[in-house]
C-alpha cells in the first residue's frame, strides 16, 4: 500500500551528508502527483531563498530589501556558494 502524500509532515529523515535518502521519504515522493512534486519543489525553493535572504541580511545589514532581492537574484542565477 502507498502511502498518503499528507504523511510526509510525520517523516523525519536523517540529514547527514553520509546518511541515504529515507525509504519513505522516496515512497512518498513516488506516489506523488506530478503536480504535488511540483509543490514540494517550490516550497523548498521558496524556503530555500529565505533563509539565504535572511543569510544577507544579517551579514551585509546596509542592503536595502531591493538590494538584497537583487544578490539572493545574482547568487541563485550563479550558484556559486
């Protein structure tokens, strides 16, 4: 039986760089919709570049908001760091 795509807020999976992708976590994603993995992507997306602005924010503080929307921009376009 597949597991309900709603269970992923109960799986917590181990992120250490050396530990494997949980069994569940992958069930999950391949019962998924096309539409649900497209959701998912975007929210991580989306947390991922707040908590990068956050990042600039509290290391270059005499950026304005437009300023730092504007290097989260040129870092997510570059994917240097």
């Amino acid at each position: 039986m597949k597991p309900s795509i709603e269970a992923v807020h109960e799986i917590r999976p181990d992120l250490r760089p050396e530990a494997p992708l949980d069994a569940r976590l992958v069930a999950l994603y391949r019962a998924a919709s096309p539409e649900k993995k497209l959701a998912a992507v975007d929210r991580l997306n989306r947390t991922l570049q707040g908590l990068k602005e956050a990042e600039l924010a509290a290391r270059r503080p005499e950026l304005s908001a437009d300023e730092r929307r504007a290097e989260l921009r040129r870092w997510w376009l570059s994917a240097r760091d």
